[in-house]
C-alpha cells in the first residue's frame, strides 16, 4: 500500500501522462470531515473489459514493460480505500479518457496520511511531456489553482534546479496560504 | 509566506536570472535523473527529489537538469537515480534515500567523486540521452 493519499495521487496523474493524455485535471477537495480526490484525463481510455482487468494486481499493459507482470497503480489505490471507508468510482471510454473519483472519511482511524500536495504537486508539474495539468485544490476556507503552462510559461522550464526551487516555493506559498 | 502569485514569481525569477549571471555556470550539462514510477513513489523518491532541489538550493547550484523518469527495472533497488556529468561516468545510484540524494549533489556533482554502496547499474544505452538533449 501507498505511504500516504499523496502517493496515490502522484501515481494516477502519471498513469494519465502515460496513457497520452494532453490534459490532466486533478481536484484536491478538503471538506470538514471528507476529502474528494478526482484525476480526469483526456487520454486513450480502456474499455470496459480492460478496465475490469486493471483492478488486477497481475495484469499490466502490454508493451510497457517487457517482462514485467505486475501492475499495481489501481490495485494499491482499491486496497486503501476498500481499508479506510472510502469509494472509488472509475469511468473511462476508449479515445475519451479515464477519470478517477475517490473519496476518504479524514475521521477513519485507517486513512493513510494526506502527505506533502506542494511537493508531490512540484513532482507532477516537472515530469517531462507536452501535457497540460491542472490542480485545482479547494478547502472550506479557500481555493487556489495552478497550471503547468502558466508555470512553464513564467519560468522558462521546469528542470533546471534554479526554477525547480522557485516553482516549489509558488507551490508551497499557495498551499499554507490555504492552511492559515 | 504570503501566497505568490504568477507575477511575484517571474520577478522571482528575474532576480535569480541576474545572479546566475554572474556565477561559474560549471555543471551545466549535468543531469539527475529520479525514477518516479510506482516503485519509486512508493519507496520515497518524491522525498528523494525534494532533498536533491534542497541541497542544489543550499549550495546556489541552479544550472543541473532535474528529471524524472519511470521504473528503470530495479524495483528492488528502489529508489533509483541516475547521474549524468560530462566528465564522469553515468551511472544509476540505488536505494537513494533523502541522505543519500543530499551526497549525491554534495560527492557526485560538486566534489566529482562517486558514492560507495549506492552504485547500482549502468545505465542503458537504449534510454539514456545525451546531457542537453
């Protein structure tokens, strides 16, 4: 099982990059005693019978990884959420895209922790590709939303180390910005 | 800290771009490279990544490439980073905690010498690219 719902979080936005997605949404949305995580894509989907398939521990796509068996991204985020009293809703069409939908009750004693969003956030924003991601993050008290254009487009890019350390900070600035 | 806005951070930016201006741009092609897929998440490389930016923060390096990459098939190994420099050879680094991704920019990039216990692999030819491309 994942560490933390940030972990799960990083690895749904990247099954979205790898399955061509030009746009990436995922809303963060803390409410007093829920927390409602959604990953939509505009990538290649699944149908309805690889979909099922997907739930399996043991299936992964071929081509992927040669000689590799394994697949654990959907399975790992099944397992903490069947664990910890939340849902989980996946609907995805082929050449439409896959979105994610779950949810945990933040009361249950086994909710994994949340984790660091500013950090995983600057993980996300960084990876390499051509994609469009958008976090939009709400909490009852405020929002904010940032787009990895309009990071790319301020800072020129997002690899070298100079601009990874400002674009962490302009994500961390948004995030305790929301805490206080 | 007062929450940034898209503005606050392209004068940040500006202001950082005059300083690098005036420093040795060594290290320029020199590329580290975290494996960020499931077995790397799930084994820590996003604090990985996080402890590299700090360090390369701490010591004013702002011209190394930091990438990511999927898994580089040494799940057991995990996580993984590979180093790119131009005068050194490229290898990938196992089980590089927070400690050890602070070492590899401290022994690896800065004082050039590589770090004993961590050398896990070579990389492969078929994925590796070449620093600045």
């Amino acid at each position: 099982m994942h560490a933390t719902v940030c972990d799960i979080i990083a690895d749904l936005v990247q099954n979205s990059v790898e399955a061509g997605a030009s746009l990436v949404e995922l809303i963060v949305q803390t409410e007093p005693d829920k927390m409602n995580i959604t990953v939509a894509d505009n990538g290649k989907g699944m149908d309805e019978a690889t979909l099922a398939k997907s739930m399996d521990p043991f299936y992964s796509e071929a081509g992927k990884h040669d000689h590799r068996r394994v697949g654990l991204g959907l399975p790992l985020l099944m397992q903490t959420v069947e664990a910890s009293g939340g849902k989980a809703d996946i609907r995805s069409e082929p050449g439409k895209g896959t979105t994610v939908e779950f949810n945990f009750d933040t009361r249950n004693i086994d909710m994994p922790p949340f984790g660091d969003l500013s950090d995983t956030a600057l993980v996300l924003m960084a990876s390499r590709g051509e994609h469009e991601l958008i976090l939009r993050r709400t909490t009852p008290a405020d929002a904010y939303t940032v787009r990895r254009s309009e990071l790319i487009a301020t800072l020129g890019d997002l690899e070298t180390s100079g601009n990874l350390i400002l674009a962490r900070q302009y994500m961390r600035s948004q995030e305790q910005n929301l805490i206080q | 800290m007062a929450k940034l806005t898209l503005d606050d951070l392209r004068k940040l930016r500006e202001e950082k771009q005059k300083l690098l201006e005036k420093r040795d741009p060594s290290n320029k092609d020199a590329q580290i490279i975290v494996g960020m897929g499931t077995c790397g998440i799930a084994a820590g490389a996003k604090d990985t990544f996080n402890a590299i930016i700090d360090e390369l923060d701490a010591r004013g390096i702002t011209h190394v490439l930091v990438r990511q990459t999927g898994c580089m098939g040494s799940c057991h190994s995990e996580p993984t980073v590979e180093v790119v420099t131009p005068d050194m050879p490229s290898v990938i680094y196992g089980k590089v905690d927070s400690g050890t991704g602070k070492r590899i920019v401290d022994e690896h990039i800065v004082n050039k010498h590589m770090i004993d216990n961590h050398i896990c692999d070579k990389p492969s030819m078929d994925i590796v690219s070449e620093p600045g491309k």
